[in-house]
C-alpha cells in the first residue's frame, strides 16, 4: 500500500534564524506522528540549517524548485546536484512558478527529466484555474499538464513520482475543494498515470491534494481512495501541520 505523505511548503517564508525556531518547535511533534513521510520544504537559503536540525531524524527536505541545467551562466538558477546536497524531494511546476514565473508545462517536464537524471524524486504540481474551473476544463487542463510534466519518464522511475493536484482557486484562498470534487480528479489522475505506465507502477504512485488544507479538513482529503497526503502551505507554518501529519497517520 502507498505510505501517506504530507509536505509543507514554506514558499517564500522565513529566513534562517526563523526556520530553526519553527523547525525545533514542530519537529517534537512532527516526530512523533508515524507511519507517514513527513517532508519539508523550505526556502533554499534555509536549507542547510534545516538539514542539519533534522539529520537523523525521519522528516525530509525537499526544494521548492530546481532548474534543469547541470550548472553554467544561469544567474540566480539552482541545479539538481546541488538541490541534492539536501532534499531527496524537489516540488515541480507549482502555480505560483507558472503564474508568475512564466513556466509552462515543457519548462516543468524538463525540469521533472533533470529530477530523473539526478535521482531526485519530483513533488509534480497540476491544478486548474478559476475560469477553467468554471468552465468545466478540469479535467483536460490537469490531464494535459500531467501529461506534459511526465514525457520521458521512464517505468521504472515512475513508481517514486508524487503527484500533487493543487486548484489554483485553493490554494491560499481558504476556500478548500471538497473531499468528494479532490478524489474525482486524482482518480482521472490515476488512470492517466496508468495509461502511461501500467497500473502497477499508478498503484504505487502518492498523488496528493493541495489548497488551503488544515488540520480541521484534512481527514475529510485523506479518506477519500486516491488522495494519499497533502501538499499543505500556509498551515505547514503552524502546528496546525501537526495536526495534518496526525491526520495522514490514522
Ligand atoms: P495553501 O498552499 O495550503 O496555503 O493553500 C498550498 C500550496 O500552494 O502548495
């Protein structure tokens, strides 16, 4: 069976000295919570105090973004080799990094290639808009980004992928999706995971929900078929991501 899985997504949030106030306080509690990976993603610039606050711990790290070049002149661009250094996650194609970064689902793909080459497991982010929402595209915008994400994903490398559907609408808003409307799309998601690469290799895969997720919803999320953990942001800055672990667990 698929282990749960809830990371917390910093975004752009904390600086050092603050990411090892809020990591020694929640990592006890964090701990504690069994039988679910547990992932933080924090900004790169925190990542090394992060890392060495929760070395020998059972808690992850992941990036929050990556680029696809091995290194070179790519001014202000972090490469795989050195995401590698310390996350054995990095999260893909985010929202935020298409809606305001201008990345598209061929600059995600190569990026979740450069996360296959370098052994990194991508965290692949999909999700509909409002206006598409609203106009019933749901399910082609989220089958075409997976699709486009996924190109040249080997079979073998497939089975580690965490996929993670985030609504646009979501995400921040406090409004969350529903259990009933999340599992109807990480269904479609996983019968397009097992066109492309079987339904032994779609059985393994985590696909996660993301957007507005609380420790006050999160069970209604975890108890649906196909949603096996959360992509939590505001709330992973809280105990509140406690909670949401808890929740994974049961
Ligand atoms: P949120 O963000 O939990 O604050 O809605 C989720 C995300 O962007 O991953």
């Amino acid at each position: 069976m698929r282990t749960p899985f809830v990371a917390g997504n910093w975004k752009m949030n904390k600086t050092v000295a603050e990411a090892r106030e809020l990591v020694s306080i929640m990592g006890v509690g964090l701990k504690a919570v069994k039988g679910v990976e547990k992932v933080i993603c924090p900004p790169f610039t925190s990542l090394l105090a992060v890392a060495n606050l929760l070395g020998g711990t059972d808690i992850g790290l992941g990036a929050q973004n990556m680029h696809w070049e091995e290194k070179g002149a790519f001014t202000g661009e972090v490469a795989p080799a050195m995401v590698k250094e310390f996350c054995k996650y990095v999260i893909l194609g985010h929202s935020e990094r298409r809606q305001y970064f201008g990345e598209t689902d061929q600059t995600v793909n190569k990026r979740v290639l450069a996360a296959q080459k370098n052994g990194i497991i991508p965290i692949v982010c999909v999700g509909e808009t409002l206006d598409e929402n609203k106009a019933g595209q749901t399910a082609e915008v989220v089958r075409r980004q997976t699709l486009g994400a996924l190109q040249g994903v080997e079979a073998d490398f497939a089975p580690s992928l965490v996929i993670a559907y985030e609504p646009v609408w979501a995400i921040g808003t406090g409004l969350a999706s529903s259990g009933e409307n999340a599992q109807l799309v990480h269904g479609q998601i996983r019968a397009l995971l097992a066109e492309l690469f079987g339904q032994a290799a779609a059985d393994k895969i985590r696909i996660l929900y993301g957007g507005s997720v609380t420790g006050a919803n999160a069970a209604e999320f975890f108890s649906q078929p196909d949603i096996d953990g959360a992509l939590v942001g505001g709330a992973s800055l809280k105990d509140d991501f406690i909670a949401i672990a808890e929740a994974a667990s049961k």
